[in-house]
C-alpha cells in the first residue's frame, strides 16, 4: 500500500509542476496570446529589406510609342517600366505580373477605350491602382469614366512631369497601403484561429487535469484514510496525519488554479438566485474562526442592504477569501467592518475594512496578479498568494468588479455585484 501511495505521489507532482507551468504562462506576463499580438503588429526585418529591394512594376499603355518613352524615361529609376502599345500587349503583361502595383493608360486608342481597359483589369488585379491620360474636357463625362473603371485620378494631356511623378508616387503609397492592410489581415485571421485553438486546448487541458491530478489525489486520500483505519504506532500515526494534511493541501492548492484556469477559459457555471447577504457570514470556515478567535477581532456589520440576487456559493467563495485576508493582515483586538449597500445600477456595493498595515502602492498595482506573496520570498510562505485573483475571476464571472485600496487606517476590498 505504501509503495502505491509514493507511486501515486510522484504521479501528483509531475501533474502538478505541468498545471503550474501551464498557467504561470497564461496569466503572468508570458502568455501566448501576447506572442500572437506582438507578431501581429511586427514585420520582420527580411521582410523590409525584400520590400525595399525590388522595384515595383508599374504599366504603361499607350498607342503612341513616344508617350511610352517619355512615361518610361521619367519613372525608370524608381519604378520597372512595363510598356504596352496595345491592350492584348497590356494583358500580356497583367498575366505574367500578378503583384503590379500602378497601371497607366490612355483614354483614347483604337480598340478600346483607357476606361474600358482599366475597369476589365479590375478582375485580375483589383488592389492595383490605376491612373487615366485623358485629353477630355468635359468634367461629367471624365467623373463618369473614373467611377466606372474605379480610377485613382485622371490627368490630362499634355501632362505636368512633376504632378505625374507625384501622383504615381502618392498611388504606390496607397497600394502598398493597401497591400499591408491586405497581410494584417491575414496575420490578423490565423492569431484569431490560434486563439480558438488555445481556448479548445484549455478547455481540454481542464478535463485532462481534473482527471489526472484529482484521481490520484483521491487514491492517496482514500489509502491513507484506510491507513488510519487500522492498528498504527505512534510514529505511523504521525506519518499518515502529515500525509493527510499535506495531501488536503495540495487537493485545495489544485482546486484554485484549476478555478483561475477555469475563470480565464469561461467554465464557472453560474447559479442565480437571490438570497439575504448575511446567510454569507454563516458557518465561516475554521481558519477564519480560528483567526478571529486567536487575534481577538470582531466582525462588525453594517448591511444597509439585505438580499441580492446572484450565485451565492460563488459569492460567498470570493468573500470568505478577502476576509481571510482581512483576519490575517488586520492587527489584534480590532474590527474587521463588513458593509452591503445598493449602488446606483441596482447591484451591490459590498466592503470588507480591517484595521492594519497599508499597503504600499507599488504592490497594490499588482496585488490581483496571481502568485504574488507580499512576503520575503526567502522565508517560509503560506498559501499560493491566489487569494485576490480567485476573487477576482469569481467576480469577472458574475459580472461584477474587485478594488483594493487603502483607508486611513487599514485596507477595503470593495466588491461591486452587478
């Protein structure tokens, strides 16, 4: 039996240190999701220097060679001039360039017209920009051509080089606008998968903890519980109370990182109901009563509100913490004040005050962060320093918000029930 409870044991901490580090990593600052949103908002370097390589490629249509030439001698040194004399010349080039950022053309030309062109390269490159030469001017019949063929902006010949340049120039800008928005928001779909993913792999990982450190915590339970059962020495009865209490423990440590993991993927059940708040305060658990008792402190009430409606076994869950904190830290032979009154939203404002040492505002900034023991950290701690944030994820849970703040003479912990 002995050697089934040590088998059992070292199953418990391996399970253990994979839960710990599973949410160490979710709620203390290494989180995945932040690694998605930082990469999100990244672009490498290799990219930038890709980018800044190439040349963009930028078309040029015209029935008038001596255009082309002169379109190219002025955008060659930043641009890949792409000629074409014809449309079948300009689809050509459409074909083999998939990413060709500009498109330039001649409204007036034998086949077909510039709008006709530019609005039927719309379905093979619809984020490219296009740019329309045109003679016209009558100013109805050009705005009825830039609708129509979805047209950046229209010059007229003969053209200024300078306003050309600028205005291929701003239109680049605008498709590699277009094109980085277009990245983002791919990069944005796949950290959208990835999270759905990690949400299912918590949810799973829940039901995977729950039965493979709670089986074994059971086991042991149950075996040394059998233990106790039969004839022991003394030495033997010692060694099975410390397994025993060691063992409820660590079933009570599982139990609230498994309530934060469960409150971060969503997994409280939720019971309303309504029910009167003083109920809360009934059969309080032993090491309040014993604290209580031990440092000579009173509970003092002031309840200007009665009932509630909400669940009360999550309520009085996330309660009882903050006052086993309020016993703890607040000083002998005083009183710990407990206030319910109704907040402006019709829910509940509830105070938990004690009288003792303030906290200093650097850990009051991270005091709901899970783990955080306010202690040396070289000395023996009690506890996890999960208090707070079971608090917290019960209240995020019911809808509700948790403040910690300092009064002249003590700490509040203020719950706002919606």
């Amino acid at each position: 039996m002995l050697r089934r409870l040590e088998s059992l044991a070292r199953k418990i901490v391996l399970g253990l240190r994979v839960l710990l580090t599973i949410v160490c990593l979710d709620l203390i600052g290494l989180d995945p999701r932040s690694t998605l949103r930082y990469s999100v908002q990244m672009t490498t370097a290799s990219e930038k220097t890709t980018a800044v390589s190439v040349k963009p490629y930028l078309l040029c249509l015209d029935d008038e060679i001596d255009n082309l030439d002169a379109l190219e001698r002025i955008f060659r040194k930043k641009y890949t001039v792409l000629k074409a004399l014809t449309p079948v010349e300009a689809f050509d080039h459409l074909d083999q360039h998939p990413h060709l950022a500009v498109i330039i053309s001649d409204q007036r030309m034998p086949q077909i017209t510039g709008v006709e062109f530019l609005e039927k390269s719309i379905a093979t490159h619809p984020e490219a920009i296009r740019i329309l030469l045109t003679g016209y001017t009558d100013i109805d019949s050009v705005i009825g051509a830039v609708n129509q063929g979805q047209i950046y902006r229209y010059l007229t010949k003969p053209w200024d080089p300078v306003d050309l340049q600028n205005t291929v120039d701003q239109a680049l800008e605008k498709f590699s606008l277009r094109q980085e928005l277009k990245n983002k928001n791919k990069e944005l779909e796949k950290a959208l998968t990835e999270l759905q993913n990690l949400d299912q792999a918590k949810s799973q990982f829940m039901i995977l903890i729950n039965h493979e450190l709670k089986t074994p915590l059971t086991t042991v339970l149950s075996f040394a519980g059998l233990l106790k059962e039969t004839v022991l020495s003394d030495e033997q009865n010692l060694f099975t109370d410390r397994i025993l209490k060691s063992s409820e423990k660590l079933k009570s440590i599982v139990d609230d990182v498994l309530l934060v993991v469960k409150g971060e993927v969503g997994l409280i059940p939720v019971k309303v109901e309504n029910f009167k708040i003083d109920t809360i305060f009934f059969d309080l658990p032993p090491e309040i009563s014993l604290s209580l008792k031990t440092k000579n402190q009173t509970l003092r009430f002031d309840l200007k509100k009665s009932e509630m409606t909400s669940d009360p076994q999550l309520v009085k869950t996330a309660v009882m913490r903050a006052l086993q904190n309020a016993t703890k830290f607040g000083r002998a032979q005083s009183d710990i004040l407990i206030q319910a009154t109704a907040s402006a939203d019709s829910g509940l404002l509830l105070n938990i005050q004690n009288q003792g040492p303030l906290i200093s505002q650097s850990v009051l900034d991270k005091l709901l962060k899970p783990f955080l023991l306010d202690e040396n950290v070289m000395n023996h701690s009690v506890g996890m320093g999960l208090g707070l944030t079971i608090c917290q994820t019960l209240l995020k849970a019911l809808g509700g918000k948790l403040a910690i703040f300092n009064t002249d003479d003590g700490v509040a912990v203020h719950f706002n029930f919606k």
